[in-house]
C-alpha cells in the first residue's frame, strides 16, 4: 500500500508541476509586437496581470499539503495525548499521504476550483467538506479491504475526519477571501478577451469582465457590411477584420466577444467564419439583452437547447435540506416554547375580550393565500380589504400585545403554519394580500419575492427593514433585502438570520 500511494503522490505532484510550468510559460507570451501591429480603432491595451490558473494551480497544492499535515498531525496528537506513545510513522504517514490525495482527486473531478472567482464563499466551502467525506469514505473501505482497519485506531480515524475537516474550511475560506480581493484589485487575471462593439458598449463589459478576473486586452469597431461583403464575395480581408486577427495573434487572448446589437445579427455569420481561422473561443452577447443573459444558460430541453434565462431559486436538494431544518425545528420550537404559548394565551384572556389567536389572509408561496396564525394583539381582527397596517402608538393594540410584538412573542404559533408546509422558519415576510395589491403595480419584480415560501423572520427583519411601510422607499428597501436572499440562499445563511433574529438589536426594531 505505501509504494502504491508514493508512486500516486508522484503522479500527480508532476502533474501538477507539468500544469504550472504551462500558465507560466502562457504567462510570459510576447508582447513586443503589440503596440506595432494594432490597428487606429484599438483601444487601450492594459499590462499582463497574473494568471487566475496559476494561482489556482499553487492553491490547490496548498490544500494538498495541508490535508496531509493535518491528518497526520492529529494522529499524532491522539496518540500522545490519549496513551503517551507514538504513531507508527509506517502505516499513519501512508494514511495521511492516501487521505490527501483522495481530497485533492475529488476536489479536481468535481471541479471546486474551476469556476471558484464566481461561485459563491457557502458552496466553495460545503463541496470542500464533501470532498473530505468522499475520501474518509473510501479510506475507510480501504482498510476494511486490505484487512488492516483492526490495527488503526478508530479514535484516531474520527479526529483525523474533524481535523482535516477543519483543515479544507480555513484553508479555502482564506484561499477565497484572497482570491476576491486580488481579483478584485485587478492581480489576477483568469481569462484574456477582446472586444467588438461599440465603444460605450465594449467599455461597460469589459469593467463588468474585471469584476470576474477577465481582462480585455482591446476592443474593435464591428467591421462595416461593405467590408464584410468584400470578404465574403472576393476572399479578401479588410483592414478592420485584418486588425483584429493581427492583435489575437500577437496577444493570444483566451476569447472573442462580439456585443452585437439587433443590427448587425445578419453580418455575424460572416465574421465568425473569419475568426474560426484563429485558435480561440468565439462568443456573441446580444447588446440590448445584456442583463437578461447575464444569468442565462444553455439548457438541453427534450431534443433542442435553449436559453435558460430564469430557474427556480432552490434545487430539489436545496428545498429537501430546507424543509427537514424546518420541521425539526418547529417541532423542537413548539415543545420548547409550549410553557410560553400558555403565559402568552392567559395574559391576552385577562387582558383584553376577544380569542386568543388569530388567522389573516396572506400571500405565500406562489402568491397563494394562507391563512397565518398569530397571537391576537389588538382589540380588533382585521383582514382582508379592511386592512391597515400598525402604527407606532397604535391605540389598537392592546398592552400585553405591545409586549408581544415588541418581542416577536406574538409570531411564535407560526410554527404551526411551517408544520403544515404553508411557511418556512426564515425567509420573506408575508404581506397581508391588501398591503400586496398596494404596492405590485409600483414596484418591480415585487412578485418575486413569492418564489419562496414566505418566512417567520427573514433577512429584511434583521436588518431592521420592518414595521409599517407608509411610504415607497420603505417598501422597496425590505424587498430588496427579500431578492438578496432569495438569489443568495443557502443553509448557513438561515441559520445565520436564526442567530440573529435571536440576539440583533435590529430585529426588534419597529416591532410596535
């Protein structure tokens, strides 16, 4: 096993050298020819930066090395500490080299550090700790394979889990945070392009490409369709197509982009059959629907493909994890709470006539209505068209209701509504359906906050963007921290508003 596992290391670690030595070599392509061979509508070449690839390649090492040191590490540490003895070097080094290289195979054939500059931090981080799983599992079915799992210490397997676990979390979470910021101060390069378009237009892309690590090396003109026709009838190359080959062959960028507007669709043809002459990619960005194809892809739709331009916000795995933490909680809520449930509902008889809870028509999922169930805290039930928010010093609530809702006591048996799958622990605010009909006609996309279930607290409330909405402003702030959240979902951050809905100073304001 140990001369299986060196000559693996071996392996890879060349390969690993063999990619490197090839971003440098990329890295430091010619570039003395540039400046001569360009043509009068080239705009502004800027200074070659360093390779996305590069640092990638260094950083995947990184989490190599320090995947082998950890797991070995705490095997030496629960030795020591636990029975004051060695590991024997001769079947623990071989563990943490096997663990290490099944971490870093997993991690390049699902592909985590590819698109790292435009994944989000979350998921850069949970495929890490995927990829440390996969590896324990297949670790472990090794020794059970090879007969040897009696003489390895589970103790010692369980701390090598946690600590290589560990291990990938900071060593991403800083290799991340550096990669943003370097990206974002323009040190890092992951790809090369050149522009054709209009100057404003090519302008605006290429400051929109640097957010991503994508330098523009230059940007064109679209050739005019005389010279285009020139071309293709008489074989021949006018000067502006003639300067754009010329740059890319000097440059060597990584990609075209041709930001055609509605005009020049019928001469693209004729250009792309001109650039498949050089070895690059070649892409077209519809100019006036930039933005609509910015979150696009090709999808495969039966037996054609399509521009996917819109998907639902959460995947069926997404919404699985999400709804389990929603019933666990909400049962492990409503007994824990139950105590409080029956203070609440005896203050509220004593306090004022009336029932004890109360149900109002709001929109939820889908923009379906639902019923939601609150503690009553006001001397009248509105609902429906009669509606009107609460105002500060409202002289409907009652005394132990301004308790409650300052609280958020008054909001706890909507657990009953996440047991029966109308709500979830956390996500938008449902609106009365009055209060919607108010404000979707002046605002956009204000449905699309519906595309989830709605949520007992959400990103809105903790960030104190609660309470009554009198004017647009106020309204249009809380649904865009409601669109934040929907296109930035993920388990950590409903357990991170959770937290704060718990202990932030700004999820109790304007609670009245």
């Amino acid at each position: 096993m140990t001369v299986w596992v060196w000559w693996m290391v071996r392996s890879l670690l060349g390969c690993m050298s063999a990619m490197s030595s090839e971003y440098t070599t990329q890295s430091r392509r010619p570039q003395s020819a540039i400046l001569h061979s360009v043509a009068p509508s080239l705009r502004g070449i800027r200074p070659r930066t360093r390779r996305l690839s590069e640092a990638v390649a260094r950083m995947v090492a990184i989490e190599f090395l320090a995947v082998g040191l950890s797991a070995y590490i705490a095997s030496f540490a629960y030795h020591y500490v636990g029975s004051n003895s060695l590991p024997r070097a001769n079947q623990y080094v071989p563990a943490a080299i096997f663990i290490a290289v099944m971490v870093l195979l997993f991690s390049i054939s699902f592909r985590h550090f590819e698109t790292i500059q435009t994944q989000p931090r979350h998921r850069f981080l949970w495929s890490g700790i995927g990829a440390v799983g996969l590896a324990f599992s297949l670790f472990l079915s090794t020794l059970f394979l090879f007969k040897i799992s009696e003489d390895y210490s589970r103790g010692s397997f369980i701390f090598q889990v946690l600590t290589v676990a560990i291990a990938v979390i900071a060593t991403r979470a800083v290799a991340y945070s550096w990669l943003q910021s370097a990206t974002a101060a323009g040190l890092l390069t992951a790809r090369r392009v050149v522009l054709i378009g209009e100057d404003a237009v090519c302008a605006r892309f290429a400051d929109r490409l640097k957010a991503t690590g994508i330098l523009s090396v230059g940007s064109f003109q679209f050739p005019s369709g005389k010279e285009l026709l020139l071309h293709e009838n008489a074989l021949k190359t006018g000067p502006s197509v003639t300067a754009i080959i010329d740059l890319c062959r000097n440059t060597h960028p990584d990609d075209v982009i041709i930001l055609a507007n509605q005009e020049n669709f019928s001469k693209i043809p004729c250009l792309t059959r001109k650039l498949s002459e050089l070895p690059i990619n070649v892409h077209i960005v519809p100019r006036d629907s930039m933005d609509l194809f910015a979150t696009a892809r090709i999808a495969e739709f039966g037996n054609v493909k399509t521009f996917q331009v819109f998907s639902t916000p959460l995947s069926s795995f997404d919404l699985y994890i999400k709804r389990a933490f929603d019933v666990v909680a909400a049962i492990a809520g409503l007994i824990l709470f139950s105590p409080l449930f029956l203070c609440a509902a005896v203050a509220i008889k004593l306090d004022s006539p009336g029932p004890i809870f109360f149900w109002q028509k709001r929109h939820g999922y889908n923009k379906q209505e639902v019923k939601v169930l609150k503690f009553r805290t006001m001397r009248t039930t509105e609902d429906g068209n009669d509606f009107q928010q609460v105002r500060k010093n409202d002289h409907r609530v009652t005394h132990v209701g301004r308790i409650l809702r300052s609280s958020n006591i008054d909001e706890l048996p909507q657990l009953i509504n996440v047991l029966m799958g109308q709500m979830s622990l956390v996500g938008p605010r449902p609106h009365a359906c009055a209060h919607n009909d108010m404000f979707e006609g002046q605002i956009l996309p204000f449905a699309r906050r519906h595309n989830v279930k709605p949520g007992i607290t959400g990103w809105a409330q903790v960030n104190g963007a609660r309470g009554e909405t009198d004017t647009l402003e106020k309204m249009r702030q809380r649904i865009e921290y409601d669109l934040y959240y929907i296109d930035n979902w993920s388990f950590l951050f409903d357990v991170k508003i959770i937290v704060m809905t718990l202990f932030s100073r700004k999820s109790y304001l304007n609670a009245y």
